[in-house]
C-alpha cells in the first residue's frame, strides 16, 4: 500500500478568502490548574511568560524546571536570582512524577532546587510572573499543609503561560501521551492518508482551537481482498447503545461487518459531530461558492493511492464540529466549536488501518471561526499506556482536566470493570460480583464501603469564615459547635439552590464545606470579595478522599479499627452530624476525619482522608468488615438507596427553575436567621407556593425517567425528577415536582409516555421520603 498528501496544496487554499480574518488565529494562553499537593508539568519555549494566580489564597506554590540544556531540577530556565532558589521538600506533594524524572537522568529529587512562589496565606488572586529564558520543562508545585485534615488547608494554583510574540506555534501543541512514531502537520484545507497497525495510537489535535478535522478508517485486511470496509455510523452507535444523534463521540468505531476499528481513549473537547458528512463540493456549490476546497474532494485524493474509489461525499467523524439537533424542528445545527489549542482526541487501532484526517476548509460557517488553521497528528508505539478519559471544566473558562482514577482505584479496579465519571474522577457503577441489587441489600441489611472521592471539599478559614458562611448557607452557622456538623444550602438571591452539602466546624474560625459543585467554591470567595471580608475558601481538590461505610453493621466494623485520642469525640458518643479525629487501629495509624453522615438514609459514617492513606484505610475497613458482610458498593446502588430515603440531588430535584421549598428542602431553610442570601424570596415563595415536591407510587414495576411530564387527563401538573424500581417496595417509585393543587397525599396522576399521550403510567402521591419517616435508621 501507499501513502498520499493532497494534491489540493496551500496554493490552492487561496481560495478560501471569503469572510477570511487577516493572518491566523493568535493562539491563547495555555491554561492549567494545579491542586493541593500536586505537580503540574507542562513544555514552555524561551520568551514566555508564566503567570501565577493564587486562587483561594492559601495554597504556597514552588516553581521549578528543567532545561532543554540542563538535565537537573532548577531555576537555569527561569529570569530569577540565583539567591532565591531554596530546597525542594518531596514530601509536601505528590512528587513520584518528579522524583521517576530525575531518576531517568541520573539525578535525586532532594538535590532539586526551587523557587518559592507564594506561601501560605497570601491574599486571594495575588498573581506571580515569571520570564522563562530558555527552552524548558517547567513545574509548578502546590505544597499541601501538614494539619489540613484537623485544622483545615489546600489551595490552588491557576496558570497561565503566554507564549513569546509571534510564536504561534509549539506551545499550543500538548506534551505527548507516549513514545511518538511519527507526527505530521495537516495544513488548513488539506488532507493526509495514512496507515495505523493495531494496538497503536493516533491522537488528533487542534493546534489553534476551533477547527473541525473530518477522519475515516478503512479495514487494511478488506482493502487488500478488494473491499472497502469503514467506520459505520448505524453500526457504531447501534453496538455502544447510544443516542442518535449524539453531539459527542461513541467509546468504539464499527464498520458494516460490525467489526471493531477504533477505541477512544481520551477526548478533551466532548463536542464533536458523529453523525453528518464531511463537507461536498455540492454543499458549497448551493450556497454559491463554486470550487470551493471540500474535504470530500480532499479525502477521495489521498486515499487514491491506496486503491479506495473516490466518492462525491464521504462520511466522517468530524472531531470538533459542534453540531446537534434541535428537538423542536429536528433540523442539524452547528456553532463555532468548543475546542481550545491543544484540545484532542486520542483513539487506539484494534485492527491494522488506513486512516486519513483533514484540516477542514470551510471559511463560510461558524463551524472553525471562519478561519481555517491546521491540525496535527501523532502516532504512538503499541506499547504506550493511554488511560481512558475525558476532559472536565468545573467553569467554561476554567483549564481543562481529564477524568482520571481514584486514590482507590488500585483495589476497586480488581473487583469491576464498571466505572463511570463523577466530574473529573472515575467510579464504580457496581461491582462484578455483587451488583446493584445486592449492594442495596448488602446496605440495608449488612455494611457497604463506597468511593465518594468525587465530592467536592473546601475549607472556609479565617476571622471572618464564619460571617461568610452566614450570609451565604440557608442554617444558623453561630449554632454549629466544634466536631459538630449540618446540612446546609446555598441560595441565589432568587431563593434557587446552588449548591447543598454539608458544614463542619473544625476549629473556632475554620470549617470545612463537602458539597457536590465547584461553583459553591467560586460563589463563596465572590461574596467574600463584596462583603471585604477576611475568609479564604481552600480547596482541597483530589488530595483529600473519602469513603462511605453504610449501613446496620457500619458501627460494629468501625469499632475495630477506630482509634482517638482522649481530647476528640469517641466513635460511641458520636451523633448524627457529629465528627471526630480518628486512626486507623492506634495512635501511629493513618489519620483520618469520620463523620456520622451518610447519603443511603442508613446508619452510617463518612471518612475523609488524605490520598497517600487510602489504601491502607480501605484495607483495614474491608478486613475489619469481612465478618460483617461488608461489600464495596457503586452508584448504580446508591441512586436506588437515596430516592427511597427522599435525598435529592443538584439537577434532578434542585436546579435553577425551582427554589429550596419547591426542591424539597425546606427543611434545611432556617427563616429565623437574621438574613441569608435568597431569604427574602424564600420568605415570599413559602407565603405562596405554587409546586411542591412528593412521592408517587405505581402499580407495576416500570419507573418515569427524569423530566416525564405528570397528568390529570389533558393537563400537564407536574415533572418527574427521579424514578426507580424500589426493590424493597417491589414496585416503582418516583420523586416529582407537581402543583400544590395536585399535591395532596392520595392524589391520582398519570405518567405520560410516548409524547405524553400514547402511554400512561398511573401513580398515587405518597409523602416523601418512602422508607423510615422518621430517619430513625441514620439516627439509631
């Protein structure tokens, strides 16, 4: 076989100049995000500056390099005084990255030598520049606090590397994923054929954000025996189960033999079109720009030397166009396209191919800004380790960060390979062994160990932390005493939930938030800054970890294991919400937070941890728990466990469109309080409710999905926000929103599937929550 560049070259991409912006796109800023106790790396070229923004305010930061002619940790590639370079301490962060690099180069991690940025404790968004003057490896470091788990700690690091003026091109390009085979430049409006073996990589990247790149695969096997075999939409999206269309990428490739060609393994974007042609010479010539460049034309040229017949329109996936349908007049949409520079998919041949990609010359549409740039590719070894993952933005405008494995991963990998993302981390959805249903039994009736890391962890200190948090949480915070905790909100001045979690009060002006959004973190440091006061809101980001142990025998396991000292809560005198310091088995065990909370609506604890102990804790849990029956439980149970128990989740009972009453928390809104954010609305929604939040019960077994719309005959009253088959009720279940009309207990409502119309299932409305009324298990 052969290989082939387009014929269609830069002289003949002139003609992509209608609505042409002048010169090319200015690559911004590469961004990224570095937490407590971890390292970020990234490439920086001479000329550039980095710039350092301290979050929170809490977090120190060290900066150190490695130059293109320095094979040791320092400061050579930085504009920075030779007298300001300290000691590197690798035990303040996760440095095992690090410490494999200087290993590789002959050299010990404790010679390194370093700047120290920030300490702890400067002002939130101090910012810190530095010049690099040459080539380099550059790390920035974020230190965490030694006492972070009982007196509160973390930060963050936001930074931000300008590349030098005119440069527009390295930096953009991410560090490789592992050992490069090759690597080529596809030149806008251009196309390039080329062969991939199985086992081996290809990832396809966006060197200046916002240009689409349409890719096809053809079976090398079925093209030597004379047959054009490719990635089959139907087929694909048929064999992974998913949606039609679907404004993202399926997990494997089909083609029409329903044989396997590609896997995606990691994709920072999440918006890309896998269900619309590459663009056609006839689809310009309509619009009235004849002889416009196409990648169809561009594609039929260079797969021309491998034998394949040249078509008028090819299908593709086209990475980073950002198109969907639009439900009410099912009509194919596209907008510019959420790719940044840099952005890529990386996918993993299983079977030898012949692939081509484009640099889409489309200059007419959103679709590339109106400005078509080029994309690069690189291909990687078989034998390079690709983790599976896709990127995560707490905010749009936040660096991007790929799903990665819990702290736990080491153990529960060995029991399932049933994961699913939790924002930015990987989780159990079940266990191989057990399963949803049983984990659920195993919890009712026995003791379940969950990975919970995926809850979001800030901690509130300083003078003014708890007037704050006052102004900002639905309940008395002046009440919440030492090792004590609550259930709290966070309201918009609309009375809408934010956020909701849990407080604790770890010291007099220091508490720590767990809740389920990044946003409560940012609207709290907001409110800081408008009210002046004196308060930093910490993350603690992947550095600390929790587990839940749920269920009757949770207090029994813990018994075991469960060591304090004289001056913090023993575990028998802890009530619900309450918390101490703990170790695991004596005074020399790992450290770690336990709380008497749960999300089961079980007798129940939370641990919370720092990452270097987390297998040692899992271990002693599930050894202690062995004679209990204690299993490792997933989501998949959870979601059971926590609709019976009435618990509601962001973005099924709570969200922008209903207030705190209207969500079903009420109960976690304290109008007695001198003043909140969001009281006055919620004072006046309470006066006057129009929805409430109830439970409905049905005769069979088939459970509403979330967002099924309620009736009464023809009328609509209500929305279903979640519904399962409770297996203790042995019949579905659902919590929904309905007019307060509609909401008395014994009330009739009907389903509607199928548009509403065709299919109803009938349901009674029950008081919330189905199970225990009283919470009198989780209090026991």
């Amino acid at each position: 076989m052969g290989g082939g560049e387009s014929v269609l070259n830069i002289e003949a991409a002139t003609r992509l100049q209608r609505f042409r912006y002048q010169g090319i796109k200015q690559a911004d800023s590469l961004k990224l995000s570095v937490g407590c106790g971890e390292t970020g790396r990234v490439r920086v070229s001479a000329g550039s500056i980095v710039s350092l923004t301290n979050v929170d305010g809490g977090a120190g930061a060290w900066l150190t390099a490695i130059s293109e002619r320095d094979r040791n940790f320092g400061l050579s590639a930085l504009e920075v005084p030779p007298q300001a370079a300290s000691t590197l301490d690798p035990a303040a962060f996760d440095s095992r990255m690090m410490a494999a690099i200087a290993s590789e180069r002959g050299g010990k991690l404790e010679d390194a030598r370093v700047l120290r940025v920030f300490d702890e404790g400067v002002a939130p968004g101090e910012v810190h520049l530095a010049r690099v003057t040459s080539d380099a490896l550059l790390f920035v470091i974020v230190p965490k606090s030694r006492d972070y788990i009982t007196v509160g700690g973390g930060g963050q690091i936001a930074v931000s590397i300008k590349p030098p003026v005119g440069d527009n091109s390295g930096l953009v390009l991410p560090e490789p994923l592992g050992k490069i085979r090759d690597e080529w430049r596809v030149t806008r409006g251009t196309a390039r054929a080329y062969e991939l073996k199985k086992g081996q990589f290809v990832q396809i990247i966006d060197v200046e954000g916002q240009q689409c790149s349409d890719f096809m695969a053809m079976r090398s096997d079925a093209l030597d025996a004379g047959k054009e075999r490719y990635i089959d939409s139907t087929v694909s999206r048929t064999m992974t189960r998913s949606a039609y269309p679907l404004p993202g990428l399926h997990d494997k490739f089909y083609d029409q033999d329903i044989r396997p060609l590609l896997a995606v393994r990691q994709d920072t974007v999440g918006r890309h079109d896998t269900f619309a042609l590459a663009c056609t010479a006839r689809g310009y010539e309509e619009r009235g720009f004849p002889g416009h460049l196409n990648c169809s034309d561009n594609i039929s040229s260079v797969f021309a030397p491998y034998g394949i017949q040249p078509r008028r329109a090819w299908p593709a996936i086209n990475f980073f166009f950002n198109s969907w349908i639009d439900w009410h007049d099912h009509n194919i949409s596209a907008d510019e396209a959420w790719s940044r520079p840099g952005d890529y998919v990386a996918m993993q041949a299983l079977i030898d191919l012949v692939c081509v990609s484009t640099a889409c010359p489309d200059d007419v549409d959103p679709i590339n800004g109106w400005n078509p740039t080029d994309i690069h590719v690189r291909i990687y070894e078989e034998d390079t380790s690709i983790s599976h993952s896709v990127s995560w933005r707490a905010q749009p405008d936040d660096a991007g960060s790929l799903t990665r494995h819990s702290a736990f991963h080491p153990r529960t990998s060995k029991l399932t390979t049933r994961f699913h993302a939790s924002r930015d981390l990987w989780v159990p959805a079940q266990y191989d062994a057990t399963g949803a249903v049983e984990e659920y039994w195993a919890c009712k009736n026995a003791a379940t160990l969950q990975d919970m890391s995926g809850l979001r962890k800030f901690d509130v200190v300083g003078p003014d932390a708890e007037a704050l948090l006052q102004h900002c949480l639905t309940r008395d915070v002046s009440k919440l005493a030492q090792h004590r905790g609550f259930y709290a909100l966070m309201c918009d001045k609309r009375g809408s939930v934010l956020d909701d979690g849990t407080l604790f009060r770890l010291e007099p002006m220091a508490f720590r938030w767990c809740c389920g959004s990044d946003n409560s973190a940012a609207h709290l440091r907001e409110q800081a800054e408008i009210l002046g006061l004196n308060a930093r809101v910490l993350s603690l980001g992947h550095r600390m970890v929790n587990l839940a142990l749920q269920g009757p025998k949770s207090r029994d396991i813990l018994r075991k294991v469960v060591f304090t000292q004289p001056t913090r809560p023993a575990l028998d005198n802890l009530k619900w919400f309450g918390f101490t310091i703990a170790r695991l088995h004596d005074r020399d065990g790992p450290m770690f937070m336990l709380c008497r909370t749960g999300f089961t609506g079980e007798l129940g604890y939370e641990i919370f941890c720092d990452r270097d102990d987390a297998l040692a804790i899992w271990d002693g849990l599930m050894e202690a728990g062995a004679p209990h029956g204690l299993v490792p439980m997933g989501g998949e149970a959870l979601n059971l466990l926590r609709i019976e128990a009435g618990l509601m989740i962001a973005g099924a009972e709570f969200g922008p469109d209903s207030d705190a009453f209207e969500s079903g928390l009420g109960f976690a809104v304290d109008l007695k309080k001198s003043d909140f954010l969001g009281k006055a609305a919620l004072e006046r929604n309470a006066a006057a409710p129009r929805r409430k939040l109830v439970g409905l019960h049905f005769a069979g077994s088939e459970a509403p999905s979330h967002g099924d719309a309620l009736f009464i005959g023809r009328e609509q009253v209500g929305v279903a926000t979640s519904g399962c088959h409770s297996p203790q009720l042995g019949h579905a279940i659902a919590m929904s929103r309905v007019a307060v009309e509609n909401a008395e207990i014994g009330t009739e409502l009907e389903v509607g599937k199928l548009d509403g119309r065709m299919k109803r299932l009938p349901g009674v409305v029950v008081a919330l929550p189905f199970l225990d009324p009283k919470r009198e298990k989780a209090r026991a």
